[in-house]
C-alpha cells in the first residue's frame, strides 16, 4: 500500500465561491438561495414593439426556450466565468455541444484536425460531415512538430483532447494552440475531464472550450448537459448558427440540476483527485497490470506521482491501466469479478466504474490503430473509501 501523501490539487479561491453560488444573483429571484426553475416554453411581451425587439436579441432576451431562458443563462453565465470565457452557450447533451461546434463553424472544403486520442463519437460525427464535404484526421503522435506536420492548407479546426480519451496523455495545450492560431484555424478543446477548475485552455490561447456536462460538472449521474465557451462574437454567432437552428437547447430543469451539481463540484474534484492518485498508484505496483495510465503519475507508470506543471491544476478520478492480457475474455473476466465497481459507460459521477474498450477480439485490430492497449480498464473513482476500491481490485486481480 502506498502511505506517502498525495500532491494537493489547486483550486482558484474565486472558482470556488462561483462554485457555491456567491455571484448569482440573488435580488432578481426574490432573494430565492436556489434559482427558480423557470418552466415555460415562451415569454410574452407587453407590446409588438417589445416582441420585435426581443427577437432582434434572441441570444440576449428570452422569447423562446429553444434560445434564452434564465435558468439555463444563469449556469452558462457560471460556466463561462469558470472558463475564463466571455460567453457560453449550453446543450441537452456533450454531443449536442460537439455538434453545433462543428456545424456552426466548419463549411464544405474544411478540413479538421483531431490531436490526441478522442471520444469516440466525436470521430464519428466528423466521418458523418464528410458527406457535406468536410475532411478530417488523427494526430496521435501529439508532439507540437509531428501535429504541425498534419496541417494542410484548409485545415480551419484543430481539435483538441488534453488528457485525451481512454490512456489520457497530455499534450502541449499552448503550442498546439499556437500551431492552430498561425495557421488560421480555430482551436477547440474538450475540457470534460479536467473540468475548468483543473484545466483552463482559454488562458493557454484556445479559442473554444467544449464539455460533456454530464460527467463531472454535473457530477451524480442525474442529467445530460454539454457547453461550449468562447468569446461573445462566437458564440453569438453559435447561437445563430447553430443553437437555435438544431434545437439542441439544455432543458430549465436540466440547466438546474447542473447548477446544483456546480455548486459541490470543487468538494468533489478534491476527492477524485485524491483517490484516484491513490487506487492508481496502488495498481501500477501490481503484478498482473502492465501500466497505469494516470496524467499524474510517471510515463513509466510506476506509482511515482510527477508534479503537476503549469497546465493541470489536478486531476480528477478517470483513469486507466493495462492488464497482463490481451483477450477480451480474460478482461472481462476481471471485470465481472467486480463488486464495488458498477460497470457502465460515462464517468465523473458519486459511484465508481469500470469499463474496457475492448468490445471483442474481432474489433481489437481498431483499438491497436488508436494506440490503445487491448488490456485496457479505465476506472472513474468515486467518492468511496479508497481502501474499499482497493480491496475489490485486489480481489478482482486475483481472479484468473
Ligand atoms: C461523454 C463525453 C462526451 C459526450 O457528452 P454527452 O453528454 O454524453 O453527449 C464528449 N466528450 C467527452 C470527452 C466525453 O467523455
């Protein structure tokens, strides 16, 4: 067992009181601790000339819920002050966020480059834009020459995973931005897992941050919710663009469980990220696990923890490691011997999970042309004791 104390994550004193709630404002809801949930599909005006002049201002005014609703600016005026962002706009879900990013600022003859490993259908809904004429490809070597070397002359989008997905390397969020930036494309980081209190790309030169919601800002697996955060002439146009003509709008009463879920949000990345240092850096001195993949702790995958740089100011509870096997079988044999960890896709909430990529041996070929190991368990840490999590892995790792 390892009984050196973990680094302490750092978390900015202003984000916690965001967090909390300390900005919200209080006297435009009857001094109401939580924000009302403003249920209601239109807003009525006094006069024709007030409606005309709301629907000049749609991205500002609530008219219609498909645009502006006050529940759902009140947590986007939180994300993007979290963000250090002018302006945010948010989703019934990460893909929808994902979606209207790439619909609204990529047109035919684009090209758009991915950096690092990234969600999957992420990917994929850059394979559906090749029939509106929009080309893409992967850079997994994420060194700053090797993604300069990717970049062809329509290349108008360069997207971003730091940590990226499944074995979460990092890479040089601020020399890939410049890279981008030089070259006229805009840069685009999905920041679901560092959330903005870990990871803050704007400040690094990025030009758009996307999240999934429904992982750890909101945090107990209760609500599908995604955002996009940018400067205000972006995301006006967005809005536009995209927001309003997809539809993908976040629901009022989604908008607040997000809310609710902000406001534990530093109290629980400081306990993901304290006991995932911890179950990780027991797993990388097991026998039967190859690596960890941890952004914290050493390339190697040993259990020493590298100090946290200047990009990460933490690191929350999802990470991965590779088992002494490469069989689907005997993975999920591991797997199945589980009885704290829930088995299930997405992450970030309350409950521990676990989860392998390898769906069988007949798609493993795939996983090997992403880099990813076929002996790969990624693990969201919860909120639970650490030494309960351990004791199930040890006995689960002792299944054969
Ligand atoms: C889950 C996830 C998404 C998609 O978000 P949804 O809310 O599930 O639509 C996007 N990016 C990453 C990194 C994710 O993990």
């Amino acid at each position: 067992m390892v009984d050196s104390p973990v680094m302490e994550p750092r978390i900015d004193p202003d984000d916690e009181l965001t967090c909390l709630g300390h900005d919200e404002d209080l006297d435009n809801q009857q001094g109401a601790m939580a924000p009302p949930i403003v249920q209601t599909s239109l807003f009525a005006f006094p006069s024709t000339d007030a409606l005309m002049r709301g629907l000049d201002a749609e991205d500002d005014q609530p008219v219609y819920s498909r645009g502006t609703n006050p529940t759902v600016r009140a947590v986007e005026t939180k994300l993007a002050r979290l963000e250090r962002g002018e302006a945010c706009t948010c989703f019934a879900s990460g893909m929808a966020a994902i979606s209207a990013t790439m619909f609204g600022l990529l047109k035919a003859g684009d090209h758009l480059l991915f950096v690092n490993q990234v969600y999957g259908p992420s990917r994929e809904l850059a394979r559906a834009l090749t029939r509106f004429g929009v080309a893409h490809n992967v850079a997994l070597d994420i060194t700053p020459d090797a993604v300069e070397a990717h970049l062809r002359p329509n290349t108008k989008m360069v997207w971003i995973e730091s940590p990226g997905t499944m074995v979460f390397r990092q890479l040089d969020v601020r020399a890939v931005a410049d890279l981008a930036r030089a070259h006229g494309a805009v840069s685009v980081v999905d920041n679901s897992w560092a959330t903005p209190l870990f990871q803050k790309p704007l400040t690094l030169g990025v030009d758009v941050v996307v999240h999934s919601a429904s992982k750890y800002l909101g945090g107990h697996s209760d609500v599908l919710s995604g955002a996009v955060i940018s400067d205000g002439d972006r995301i006006r146009r967005l809005f536009y663009d995209a927001t309003l003509l997809l539809g993908g709008m976040l629901s009022p009463f989604d908008a607040w469980l997000l809310n609710r879920g902000l406001r534990t949000l530093p109290a629980r990345l400081r306990v993901h990220h304290a006991n995932g240092l911890t179950v990780a850096r027991w797993l990388a001195d097991q026998p039967r696990v190859r690596r960890v993949f941890h952004p914290l702790l050493d390339t190697e995958g040993t259990s020493r923890p590298r100090s946290l740089g200047a990009q990460l100011r933490g690191a929350t509870g999802l990470f991965s490691f590779e088992l002494d096997t490469d069989g689907h079988t005997d993975v999920a044999r591991v797997l199945d011997a589980l009885t704290r960890f829930r088995l299930g896709v997405s992450w970030g909430g309350v409950e521990s999970l676990a989860l392998t990529p390898n769906r069988d041996d007949r798609q493993a070929s795939a996983l090997d042309d992403d880099h990813i190991p076929r002996g790969t368990i990624r693990l969201s840490i919860g909120l639970e004791p650490p030494e309960i999590l351990i004791d199930d892995l040890r006995q689960a790792l002792a299944v054969s």
